[in-house]
C-alpha cells in the first residue's frame, strides 16, 4: 500500500527476503492477507504492525491480478493510506522504515521487484491529491 503524507511516500525494508521473493531493496509495506481477513482490515493491521500507524483513512485505488515469476497467482489489493501524522515505529521483519520525498525517491534499481513499487507508487502518487487543493 502507499502510505503518503503531504508530499512524502513511506518506504520499507524487510529484514528476511526470503518471505517477500528473495527481494533485497525498498518495498510500499504489505503483506498476506489472512485466512478470510477483509482488505481493508488487512491494510490496517499492515500499518499497525509493521510501521505503528494505529490510524489512516484509506482509499482501495486498484485491484491486481497476475500470476508471478514462481507460476503463482497473485490479487493486490491497492491502498492508498494517509496517516495523521509521519511518527513510524518499526515493527517485527522490518530493516528499516523511511519517508521520502515523492520527487526525490530512490531509483527502481534500489527497489525490490525492479522498481516495480516504485511505478506503483508514483502512478498513484500523480491521481491522489496529496496536499488539500484550494477551492
């Protein structure tokens, strides 16, 4: 999911690669949804327990379907999540946690998956309002 504040994007590194494709580099936070678990209530135990963000309004922006390299079937669910505030405390299987200017993100070579999180990120980056437009 893409957890943006104002201009910003909250990026992710996993301590294990070999739970996210053996994939070192940046990642938008995600995970597996549970045994009959709802998307939403998935994106929010996500930004709970992997950045502390305990409150966020979020926005479904698309739904993925594709099968993997490993012949898997995969169904994203794409959040948009905006957090009152940019306090983030790592929680379990994250290296690192860090907010970035949207226009100064790293490349897609430092991203895992050949930058494709970061396509995401700056696709949906460009359709969010990301500071209140005047009326």
């Amino acid at each position: 999911m893409a957890v943006l504040h104002h201009s910003s994007a909250l990026l992710v590194k996993y301590s294990d690669s070999s739970q996210y494709d053996d994939q070192p580099g940046w990642f938008l936070p995600n995970d597996e949804l549970r045994h009959v678990e709802h998307p939403e209530a998935g994106a929010k135990r996500i930004l709970r327990e992997q950045v502390g963000i305990e409150s966020a309004t979020l926005k479904l922006v698309d739904v993925e379907s594709f099968i993997g390299d490993n012949k898997s079937w995969h169904l994203i669910f794409d959040f948009l999540a905006f957090p009152a505030s940019m306090k983030v405390i790592g929680g379990n299987g994250l290296a690192e946690a860090k907010w970035f200017e949207i226009d100064k993100l790293p490349g897609p070579d430092e991203f895992a998956h050949k930058g494709w999180g970061r396509a995401v990120l700056v696709k949906y980056a460009n359709v969010a309002p990301l500071v209140p437009q005047p009326k």
